[in-house]
C-alpha cells in the first residue's frame, strides 16, 4: 500500500533509525534485486558564476562587476570536457548562475559548439531556474525554450533549484526565484517533449517536517502523470559562507541521523522512484556509503570538479576506485552507468 502523508511523518518522527534503515533497504531490494550499486564518471561545468537571484543560501554566486565574477570561454569548456574524456567521463552537469544578459542564443550557441565537438558526452543542463529566466529574458515559452535546447543538442535537465518545493520557504531563502508550481511546470514540459530529468531537495534551512512531505508529494504527483524523472537526489544545507547563516537564519548543519531518516523516508514515500541517489558530497564519503543501506542505489558522480558546495566549505571528493570500494563494503556490487542509468561495465566483487 502506498505511504500517505500522515505515514511519511510518522516515520520521520517517530520511527527507530535502524528500523527505518532495514525498512528502505527492503524496498530497494525490490527494485535493485541483483545488488547493483552505480555511479557516473562526470564533471560538473559552472559555465558562469554571475547571478542575480541573490539566494540566501549560496556561497558561489558573484555579482557581474566582482572581481572574481566569470563567464567561461569556450576554450575554457572544451579543456575541461577533454580533461574529462581522458578518465572515461560519460557526462558534464552543466549550470550556473542565472546572468541577467544572456538570451536563448547564448545558450543554443554554446550547447551546440560542445555536442557539435563532443558528440560522445551528454549534455545534462541547465536548471528550473535558468530555464525560466531564458525563456522571460528571451520573450518565449518554457517549451519553445527546452525545444530549441534540446534540438542543439541538451540531452536531460538536472533537478536544481527545487530547494523545498513550498512557497513560504522559497520566499525566505530564495525571493527572487521562480516559484515552486513554475519549477514544477518546467518539469512537466521538460517530460513532454522527451527530455528526461531529475527531481532533487535540499533541506535544513527553515522548512517543516510537513513542507519536506509536501515535496514529496509534488513530485510523486508529477511523476505518476509524466515517468519524467530519472532519480531523486537529497542533500544537506550548507550553510557556511551564506547569507542565511550571517543573518543567523541558519546556524548550524543539520545531522548524519538526519539525512539517513529522511532518505530511508523518501525510498518508501518515492514509490515510484526507481532511482535514488547518496548525497556523498554533502555527507562525506562514509555516510554516503551507509546511504546504500538506507535506501540509495546509486553513488552519484566521481565528481571530477564541484564549485557549488565548495563555496560553503565542504570539501569532499571521491575517484572512481574508491566507489568501488565503498560499494563492495557494504555488499553491493558497483557498476558504472551513463546518464540515463544503462549500465556500461559491472566491476565483480
């Protein structure tokens, strides 16, 4: 029988860890039965780090006169992109800051230079809230937008700016950005027209247990109606060297008990979910490893380059040999996949 809201927080109130651990590793057993664990050898590519959306909540924005604001060349790309294919990467997660200036054209341009160049890597791009301000600055729909993207060469969208998909906390922590029916939407067209996507959430800032059910509810919704979305991915406020943690909104990091109960949580609520991902970057390497046995199939990305969270002073950083050594710890079996989670080679335990 599917969780109801009521279940959902229970379980996260009341509900013993182990139990709850022993709980979603059952259901993942369902879905994941011959013990495979993934993950992606990719690069995370911050194309630029001027934004004007001024989230309280983001270390690595800049506004466009700082020193140290940036717009990365072409040149600049395609040398990260080849740093990435002499390692086997697969994949570049490709966002950044929302630039006041730059119209859809940009983007088509710079999409199709790198699947023009490098027709082998997937080009996994832009967020809910870069599609919606392309789409207002440029004067054209959401689906105009995602079409004339994905016809360049924009293979799938990363889940980003969902924070928590409640109104009250969006105008909290980030004001200026869309709202959480729009990031919805977006989503929603994206599945449309075939471009897969990711769902995401990031908690412990101010939302309630109620909001983060909430969430998930939305995109359990939106997933019964579209089967858009690859995976779930869950991670941890950072709130070093943010706005919300110097206007003391946000004082402390939330807890490892935390993020295991709430994932053990959204693997039982996320019935129709396949995939779920462990926020090792946030968590660091051994809980993201235990996240495997409460209810995550998937290790993410080797992480080749990360800007975001580093911003906020968590450093944390994984090759591809040590998943693999994670995964076999814990008695799974890795493999690594590309980014629409096909498995390209089972490394034997």
């Amino acid at each position: 029988m599917r969780l109801s809201k009521s279940d959902a927080l229970k379980l996260i109130r009341e509900a013993d860890l182990k139990e709850l651990g022993r709980m979603a590793l059952n259901k993942k057993r369902e879905l994941h039965p011959k013990k495979i664990t993934t993950f992606i050898v990719d690069r995370n590519i911050n194309y630029t780090n001027i934004c004007w959306v001024d989230c309280g909540f983001c270390a690595f924005y800049r506004k466009p006169k700082d020193e140290d604001a940036y717009i990365l060349s072409y040149e600049e790309i395609d040398k990260k992109i080849e740093e990435l294919l002499e390692i086997g990467g697969t994949q570049i997660l490709f966002q950044g800051g929302v630039h006041p200036k730059l119209k859809i054209d940009y983007y088509e341009d710079l999409v199709e230079h790198i699947h023009k160049k490098y027709p082998q890597i997937t080009i996994h791009g832009f967020s809910a809230v870069e599609i919606d301000y392309i789409s207002k600055v440029s004067k054209i729909s959401y689906e105009e937008t995602l079409k004339r993207l994905k016809a360049k060469g924009l293979s799938s969208m990363p889940g980003a700016g969902a924070e928590i998909l409640s109104d009250r906390v969006r105008d909290i922590i980030s004001p200026k950005k869309l709202s959480s029916s729009n990031w919805l939407k977006i989503h929603e067209t994206a599945h449309k027209i075939g471009l897969k996507t990711t769902a995401t959430m990031m908690y412990g800032t101010v939302e309630s247990d109620e909001e983060i059910v909430e969430h998930w509810e939305k995109i359990r919704d939106l997933q019964d109606k579209t089967d858009g979305f690859r995976a779930f991915i869950m991670w941890s406020f950072q709130p070093n060297n943010t706005k919300l943690q110097k206007d003391g909104i946000v004082k402390f990091k939330t807890s490892s008990n935390r993020y295991l109960r709430l994932l053990a949580v959204s693997r039982l609520f996320l019935d129709n979910f396949k995939n779920i991902q462990s926020s090792w970057v946030t968590q660091g390497s051994y809980i993201g490893q235990l996240a495997l046995l409460f209810g995550a199939n998937d290790l993410g990305s080797t992480m080749m380059e990360e800007n975001v969270v580093k911003a906020a002073g968590a450093q944390n950083r994984m090759n591809q040999d040590e998943m693999i050594r994670l995964i076999r710890d814990v008695g799974e079996i890795p493999a690594k996949r590309d980014t629409a989670y096909n498995i390209l080679k089972v490394f034997k335990i």
